[in-house]
C-alpha cells in the first residue's frame, strides 16, 4: 500500500509499505522512528493510504490518524519478521545517507553476521508497529469511459459512517 505522511508544514511525502493487517478498527504496518515517515508521524499524525489494483480497476483511499500500537503488538509483528528482515533492521537506520558504495557492502556484511549469529534477534526500540484508524474511506471503481464508481465514506462517531456517491 502507498502510505502518504506530511510534515506540521505540510510537506507531503509517500511510501510504498507493507499492509500487516487489516483489523476491524485499523490498518497495521510498521516503521521505525528514526525514519522520514517515524518521524513525520510523530509530528503529525495525519496520514493516508492508497491500496490499487491495476488489474481489476480498483482502490481504496483511507485517511485518518497513525499512532504507534503496544510494545507487546510491536514484539508480537517482529516475531512475525523473517530472520533476514530483522538482521536487516537491526544493521540499519532507514533513510539515513550512504556515503559510498563500500559503506553500503559494509552494511550488507553487518546484516549477513547478525543474520547468521546463533542468537535470536532482539526487536530495537525504535522499530514499531502502527495502526492507521480510518476517519474516511473511499472505493474507487475505474471506467474506461472515465465514469468512475465513488463510494465515500465518513466516520460519524464512534460506531456510525455516513455515506454518498461522488462524481468521477
């Protein structure tokens, strides 16, 4: 899914992450906090997601507020990380600049050993999960003549949404 973030000045700056879970009251992924989206979120928790499907004509839009889960969601999500995921976190700081090519080999070989070491890999602190709880949705139907299905809906409440058709 394409996560969108933005920053208090509204600069806006989009992701492709992976969706973990789709829960009845949020969409679950994760990210670090030292990374551009970690850190965007903690400033402004704001956030949108576009899942599409070239396919079949389809996506869906959500929109709503990012907040970080439990440690025992976040433990749980990275015991649930492959081996060579985790290596690769734990070795790592997402988004941070890479001087040269040497410098990212290096960090290859870094992951590679904590990869092979016998021990299990401990969850950083600053990795973690997070849930986007959607405040509206939007199903997008594409036409080949443009006349595009929307179906938008907007939470009012609690428990209730409201909902419309919009134009293409």
């Amino acid at each position: 899914m394409t996560l969108s973030t933005a920053t208090l000045a509204g600069v806006v700056s989009s992701r492709t992450v992976l969706l973990k879970r789709n829960d009845s009251d949020k969409l679950v992924f994760e990210s670090e906090d030292f990374s551009r989206k970690g850190r965007e979120l903690a400033a402004n928790p704001q956030a949108a997601v576009t899942l599409y499907w070239k396919e079949v004509h389809r996506q869906v839009t959500v929109t709503g507020q990012a907040r970080p889960l439990s440690d025992e969601e976040s433990d749980e999500m990275w015991r649930q990380r492959g081996r060579a995921n985790q290596a690769a976190t734990v070795a790592t700081h997402e988004g941070d600049v890479i001087s040269s090519l040497e410098e990212e080999l290096e960090l290859h070989k870094k992951a590679d050993a904590i990869f092979s070491a016998a021990a299990p890999i401990a969850r950083p602190s600053s990795y973690r999960a997070y849930g986007l709880y959607p405040v509206t949705i939007e199903f997008w139907e594409g036409s080949e003549a443009r006349l595009h299905r929307r179906l938008f809906y907007e939470q009012q409440g609690s428990h209730s949404w409201a909902w419309r058709r919009l134009q293409p």
